[in-house]
C-alpha cells in the first residue's frame, strides 16, 4: 500500500509503525442514574492513578518536558478540580461526562486569560484524556514508548508533542491530517525528523507493519517489496553521504557564491546551526521567545536572551526579524482574538506601527546585543505591503543606529513591488511560506488546504523572479528564508531566479549545500526559466528534473 501527503524535509526512514492512540471521543451527555457516591469514588480513583502516573514520569523527564508534566501533576491534584468533578456527577453527570466538562471549563477559563495561561489550556486538555482514558480502561492518547526505534504513526500531532518527540527512538512520523507548513511541520523540520502529513489512509496503517517514510516524495509505502525496500536503503545511504560530506562554503559549482544561513528561535538552536556549517542566521524568529507570556519582555530581559543566541555567531552576519505576532504565531497582549481573518488582519509591521514602543524596545535591544556579541547584525520587518511600510521600518531603524535595514517578501504586493520597497530597505528576504499562502489564497495552517502550500507553484515562482529582477536592478541582496530554501532542488531554482542567500532549519544545510554545487550559474540560470512556464507545481518539479535528466 502506498500513501501520499506532504513530506517535511527530504530524508528517508524505515521502520515499523507505531500507532498513537486515537483521540478520545467526546463523552456522551447522558443522565447518570446509578450510585452516585460510587460514581465520585470511581472518578477520584482515576483522579489520582492519573496524577500519581503524571508525577512519576516528570520525575524521570528533563527540560521542558519536565516543566510540563510538573505542570499538569499540580493540574490533576487541584481540589478545585476534584470540586467541579464531583459536584457534576451529583447534578446527574457520568464520571467520564463530568471529567470531560470539569475541565473544559478550567480550560475555558486559563484560555479567556490568554497568554501563559491559554498555552496550559492545552496541557489540562491532556490531563482530562488521561483521567478518561482510565476511566475507560484504554490507553492514554500519547506517543507510545519503546525500547526499538519506530515510525510514529497518528491522526495529528501537537507542537508540543512535536517537540516531546524522542529522536533516539522516533525515526520519523506520519499524520493523518496537519498541513507541513504549521507549526508541527517546523518543528519536525528544526528537528531534521521526516515526516509525511496530511497522508490520507494513514489510519489503515497497522501497528507493527514495517514502512518506508520518504519525506522528499511526501510518500509513504506500506510493506514495501524487496525492491521498494532496497531502493530505500540505497536513497538512505546517499543521505548519509551527503549528511558526511564536508562542510564548505555555500557555491554552485562553478564557484558563483550562495550564503547558507540558519533559521533559528531560541538561544539553544545557535551552537548546533554553527555545527552544522551555518554561514550565519538569516531568520531569527523573536517572536519564538514573546509566545507564552502575558505581557511583553522587558528591554533588558531582550537584550540578555538576544545577546546570548548572537555570541555563536560572533562576526558573522545575524537577520533578526522584529516581532511577527498575529496568525498563527498570535501574542496575547498584542492581538485581538476578535478578527475573523487574522492572518488578513494586524500582524507583523502592520500592528508594530500601531504599538510602536514595542517596535522602538525591540530594535534598542537588537542595536545592544550586537554590540555585545560582535555580530554583524541585519534587521527586518515582517508583513511589508508596499513601500510605505519599508519607508517607516527603514526610518525607525536608522533612529537606533542600524546600519542593514530589510523587509520581508511575503505578501504578493510587497513582491510586485519589491524594485520601490528597494529604494529604502537595503535588502529583502522573501519568505515562501507566508508568500505560498497568500498567492495562493490557502490558510497555511489549514490541512484540508495543505495541497495549496506548494512553493514549487510558478505563481509563487513568478513572483520570487520579480523579487529577483529588482535586485537585479537595485544592485541590492535578496535572500529566502522560508520553508522553500530547505528543499535542494528549489534551492537551485530560487538561485537561477536572483536569490543570493538561503536561510533554513539547519538539518537541511547539508542536502542544499551539495546540490548547488551540481549546477553552473548558467544551468541554474537556464533551469529557473524552464520551471518559471509550468502550469503546475507538479509540472515544475518534473520540468527540473527533465532539465537534470538531460544535461546528464
Ligand atoms: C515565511 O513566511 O516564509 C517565514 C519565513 O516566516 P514565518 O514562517 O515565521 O511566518
Ligand atoms: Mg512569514
């Protein structure tokens, strides 16, 4: 059987299957008759099995998993808890009934607190499977542990599992549904784990068959045959190599210069990009440390955790992107829940002009921790439309002495109109994942539109070739820091069309870095044109290969 969704990065993984449990259903709300003490008595019981389980393992985890499983131990002991429990199986409910309501209600109300608060609505949603699953006597919804490596396999994954996930023992993960372009995908992504999402027929996988994960083919063959298999192990072993190769600098292959940069969010992602050769960061995410808070951080408190994610990066060049709250990276104190279409309404430079103080903390503290860390510091604003808003970010950032002022491409009048927003931006960086999801009119969170997220689409493309001309004609950088930098043959094609650096999930350095060598400025140049006339992202991808097929 073969299944097909969307890959996350280009490796291959063999292995057998591992099902996580299913959500659990909503429990029915029907009236309770029988004993009622006995019922409370039965939900206590779970209560605190689940509790005294969720404590045990928090004892053995570390980092953040710790933290969130201490978490949701105090969650489970809370009387208050135990309270509305009780009490609604005495008004008629069945335990699994009032577990279910007890705390979606304590969720309701951490959510209407936002913030901090709001992120633990998730981890109480957890807490209540967990309490019902024993209730139910079946097994909890989470990834199973195991002593072999194994290929995960689920409806959907949370970022936050995303995160959990082992790497020792995951080898890569298969949804359901999801869409490669959330937030899951990127941190699969970050963690150089494949995975396909968004593979209708996964639930027909079953548990223990052995399966080939090929993230780069967004395939995933069930019991493959001994040729599949082979021909698997082949791809795998030429991954390794690449994954050896030595690092050097990014170049195609008649020597023509192509930076490779990191995306990076947090200070612990800086060490490892520089491992894996990183020529510098060309994304930093800052809105990666605003996400769980209820109110913005202080000057100071920036500078220190800029100051510490820039230090790896001592002389080297460092695009930090001011804040991109809004969508699907919303910020509590920033964003209104209200907005029917926020990823249409006030995100990124457009809210940052409106609380301004926020931007001027912002760009003091980046103009201080470059000074701290001797890097060569690059700043960028998110969400640009037009002219108008590089003109504003540009002057504003001159205000604290920051010498490379930049806008990101990622809206399609920003793109069409990319030779203006050059005229006062000293360079721009486009980001295709955004860039996908607004030409393309398909929310990128959204997996029933996950067919849409496609930066090989020549709609896409047409507009990174103008984004290309006006740097042409500007004599001025332009750089990709989405998704579609990571993808090695896209690479080679976002170089043909102008683009002179690629900033990715660090994993993926090693795969672009080797292909880019393969092709001259000329064919990279050449192949660019050819895709740019494909109907399809489909067609543009078997364009490029016919292009490699015949150069031979
Ligand atoms: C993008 O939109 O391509 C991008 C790099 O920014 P983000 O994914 O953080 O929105
Ligand atoms: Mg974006």
């Amino acid at each position: 059987m073969e299944l097909h969704g969307f890959g996350v990065g280009t490796r291959i993984a063999i292995g057998n299957a591992v099902r996580m449990p299913d959500p659990l259903p909503t429990p029915e709300d029907v009236a309770f008759r029988g004993d009622v003490a006995a019922e409370q008595e039965r939900a206590k019981a779970a209560i605190k099995l689940t509790q005294s389980q969720i404590a045990a393992r928090a004892g053995e985890a570390e980092g953040s998993l710790k933290e969130v499983l201490e978490a949701q131990s105090m969650m489970a002991a809370d009387p208050a808890i135990e309270g509305l429990v009780t009490g609604a199986i005495e008004a008629g409910k069945t335990a699994e009934r009032a577990v279910y309501e007890s705390f979606q209600q304590f969720a309701d109300t951490l959510k209407a607190m936002g913030g901090y608060m709001a992120e633990r609505a998730t981890d109480l949603g957890d807490v209540s499977q967990r309490i019902r699953a024993q209730l139910a006597g079946v097994p909890a919804p989470e990834v199973p542990q195991r002593d072999e490596p194994f290929v995960l396999v689920a409806v959907d994954l949370a970022p936050a599992d995303t995160g959990k996930l082992d790497l020792d023992k995951v080898l890569a993960f298969v949804t359901r549904d999801g869409s490669p372009k959330a937030h899951t995908g990127i941190i699969a992504a970050e963690k150089g784990l494949p995975a396909v999402v968004a593979a209708a027929g996964a639930d027909d996988i079953p548990d223990g068959a052995l399966v080939v994960v090929d993230a780069a083919a967004g395939q995933v063959i069930v019991g493959p045959t001994k040729h599949q298999l082979d021909e698997a192990r082949a791809k795998q072993e030429e991954q390794a190599k690449i994954a050896d190769a030595p690092i050097e600098p990014g170049a195609l292959g008649d020597g023509d210069p192509v930076q490779l940069l990191a995306n990076v969010g947090k200070p612990a992602d800086s060490q490892p990009a520089v491992d894996l050769g990183a020529e510098g960061v060309g994304l930093f995410r800052t809105e990666f440390l605003f996400l769980d808070r209820s109110t913005p951080p202080t000057k100071d408190e920036q500078v220190e955790v800029y100051t510490s994610l820039m230090r790896p990066f001592a002389g080297k060049k460092v695009v930090a992107r001011v804040l991109d709250a809004g969508a699907d990276k919303p910020l509590s104190f920033l964003n209104d829940s209200a907005e029917a279409n926020p990823a249409l309404g006030m995100r990124g430079i457009r809210i940052l002009r409106v609380r301004e103080n926020l931007l001027r903390d912002q760009l003091a503290a980046l103009a201080e921790a470059r000074d701290r860390s001797g890097v060569e510091l690059w700043v960028m604003a998110p969400m640009v439309a037009d002219a108008a808003d590089s003109d504003y970010f540009t002057a504003v950032g001159r205000e604290y002495g920051l010498e490379v002022v930049g806008s990101m491409i990622e809206v399609p009048s920003a793109a069409l109109v990319a030779e203006q927003v050059l005229r006062t931006s000293d360079f721009v960086s486009i980001g295709t994942n955004d860039l996908t999801q607004y030409t393309l009119a398909a929310d990128r969170v959204l997996g029933t539109v996950a067919n849409f997220q496609d930066p090989w689409h020549p709609a896409v493309l047409r507009l990174v070739a103008e984004t290309g001309r006006a740097g042409q004609a500007t004599g001025k950088p332009i750089g990709v820091c989405g998704e579609a930098a990571a993808d090695p043959r896209l690479a080679v094609v976002l170089v043909g069309l102008g683009v002179k650096s690629l900033s990715m999930a660090p994993p993926a350095l090693a795969g672009v870095r080797v292909e880019l060598r393969k092709f001259s400025r000329e064919q990279a140049n050449e192949v660019a044109q050819r895709v740019l006339a494909a109907a399809s992202g489909d067609e543009a991808r078997q364009l490029f290969d016919d292009y490699v097929a015949e150069q031979g």
